[in-house]
C-alpha cells in the first residue's frame, strides 16, 4: 500500500495551503502594489461620470486670471543689472553732450551762451502752420482784418518798408495784416517775414517812431533766432520730465506735468524770456537808429506802455522785463543808438544786421 501511495501522481500530493482570512485593509494593501506601473490604483473600474467640460478659450476672467505682469519686480531688476542697459545709457548721454556742445552759440549783442538746433528753416516751416492757425482764430471768432486802404494799414507799411531793409531778411516773404482789436495793444513778427498788429496799439505808438519801436523790437526776435531757441529749449525741459517720471514709474507722472512743468517755467524759460527781450530791445534800437528813426522816441513809447498796462505782475513772474528797467536800458544805450543813426545814411543799408549775423557765426561780441 505504502508504493501503491508513493506511486500518485504529484499534484496530489502536493497540498495547497490557504493561508488564513485576511483583513480587508491587507488585501488592499496587497492590491495597491502594481509593479511596472506608475499610476496610482482605483479601488474600481466603474466608470466615472462625465465632468462638465468649461471652454477658457473665451473666457476673459480666466484668461485674466492666468495673465503673467508685463513687467515684474525680478524682471526690473534684471533689467537695471543688466551690463547692455549700462553701456546704452552711457553712449546715449555721450551722445546727448556732444550734441549739445556742438550747438551752442554765443549771442553777440549780450555774450550769453545759448542752445539752439534748429535751421532757419524748419523754423519757418513750423511757423506756417502757426500763421494759418491765427488767421483762422480771427476770422471764426468774429474778429476781421483792416483792408489795404485803411491809414492805419498804411502806417504800418510805411514803417516796415524802412525796417526791411536794414533788417537783413529783405528776401523774406513779408506780409503784413493790422487785427481790428482796439483793445489789444500788441504786435509780433513770425518766422518768415508775418507781420501782425493789433490796431489798439497804434494810439499807443502815436506815430511812425514809436511803432517802429515796437516793430523793430519784434523783427530783432527773428535776427536773433529767438523762437529756434525757445523750440530748441523744449528739448531739455520734455527729456528732464520724462525721466523723471521713468524713473519714478510713472507714479509722479500728474505732479510731475504739473508741478514740475511749472517749476521749470519760473526757473528757466522765464528768465530766459527776459534776457530774450532785453537783446531784442537792444537789436531794436540800433535797427530803428540805423533807418533813421529817432530813438528818443523808444522812451516816450514804453512810458506810454507803463502807463497803459498797470497792474502789471512781478518781473520774475514775467517773460518780460518791467517797464521801468526796460526804460532805464534804454536810456543807457541812447548814446550808442544817437551815434547810430548819425552814421547812418538812411538809405536802408543793413550794416548792423550783417554785423550781428557775421558775429554770431564766429561766436563773438559785437560793441
């Protein structure tokens, strides 16, 4: 019996052991460790149920959401570190001061040294633009110009058919126009040869010597260059307020306008208005000397002028000189403008003009 038994076949005698009931938390152990494979277990293979699927294509909340700061504070710093921002910004201030340097310029009649990049022409190119704006004012806003035939008119043309010549802009395109307005006392001279007077300052004037005062005084602007200067002026001023405000991040950009805008004026561009036309009333005198104007002339004017504009604000709150200094030079170069137009022939030669512009290329000062 004993072979009998050890003759069954194998797997019979081979029992198979089940080891005892597990707990449930050790199956789930056992079933939790998946070899090869990367994903984590689910308890079942149900399926699940469908989510509801959003489009954030379309959606600007999200897509505000999810949108990164074009500038950072890690950025800003990278880019202040940055070794090509450091070599930019030194080529540029090169740059900037030796343009400035190369346009500097010394005005004869005063010494002063002065910054000015802008040709003759573009000037004139930017002031047809102005004269096309003014005429269009005047005539939307009810006002009119005097006609051809006016005297005043007249006056006015008498004056500067003997202020041209001596100028140094006889190949100017002149035009001249006298405002109805008896209530403005004013007058200028644009760019290129734009004459415009208010009719309310010729009782001021009284004749022609007086308002040769003043045109005089006004054509000097342009032998000066003086509106090249003011537009080359603006240059500095906008590059120095807006660094500011880069350099603040545009926090101080209203204070900065405003504020600083203001600042500048009554450092800057106010003074350099005064020095503006005490050289333009200097240019003035000798030009109206130089056409055989009487000089004496230009003081009981701006007297006149004192007495009209009364009430009249602060010198250092002004673009303009007072009138009281204004006379006070006057009365100094008097002897200056007497010699003059003693040497003058009054034939309208430009002697003084062709001296200031010859001096003012080579830089230097004119007695």
């Amino acid at each position: 019996m004993q072979s009998c038994q050890s003759l069954r076949p194998l797997w019979r005698s081979l029992a198979i052991r089940r080891p005892p009931s597990t707990p449930l938390s050790s199956l789930r152990f056992i079933q939790r460790s998946r070899p090869f494979s990367q994903t984590h277990f689910r308890y079942n293979n149900w399926p699940r149920r469908p989510r509801e699927t959003r489009n954030y294509n379309h959606d600007p909340h999200y897509q505000l959401s999810q949108a990164k700061p074009l500038i950072s504070s890690g950025r800003l710093r990278k880019f202040v570190r940055s070794p090509s921002l450091h070599t930019v910004i030194l080529l540029s201030v090169a740059g900037a001061v030796a343009f400035y340097f190369a346009n500097i310029q010394t005005v004869p009649v005063s010494g002063r040294r002065r910054f000015n990049c802008f040709s003759e022409e573009s000037v004139e190119a930017a002031s047809d633009a102005q004269v096309k704006r003014l005429i269009w004012e005047v005539e939307h806003s009810g006002g009119r110009f005097l006609s051809d035939w006016d005297p005043r008119v007249a006056m006015v043309k008498r004056v500067m058919q003997r202020l041209i010549p001596v100028s140094g802009m006889e190949d100017a395109d002149w035009e001249i126009r006298v405002i109805d307005d008896p209530h403005t006392a004013n007058a200028f001279v644009l760019p290129g040869g734009k004459v415009f007077v208010f009719s309310g300052l010729l009782p001021i004037a009284r004749n022609e010597h007086g308002l040769a005062t003043v045109l005089g005084h006004e054509i000097a602007h342009n032998l000066a260059g003086h509106v090249a200067e003011r537009m080359s002026s603006q240059i500095g001023i906008n590059i120095l307020l807006y660094s500011i405000i880069f350099l603040t991040g545009g926090i101080a950009i209203l204070g900065t306008h405003f504020i600083g805008g203001a600042i500048l004026d009554l450092l800057f561009s106010r003074p350099m208005g005064r020095m503006q036309e005490s050289e333009a009333d200097y240019i003035g005198l000798m030009m109206m000397a130089e056409a055989c104007y009487n000089p004496h002339e230009a003081l009981g004017f701006w007297q006149r002028m004192e007495r009209a504009q009364q009430g009249e604000p602060p010198e250092w709150m002004s673009t303009h000189p007072s009138n009281f200094n204004r006379i006070q030079k006057i009365g100094d170069w008097m002897p200056k403008a007497l010699e003059k137009m003693e040497q003058s022939d009054c034939r309208g030669t430009s002697a003084f003009a062709d001296l200031f512009r010859k001096a003012m290329e080579r830089g230097v000062l004119i007695e």
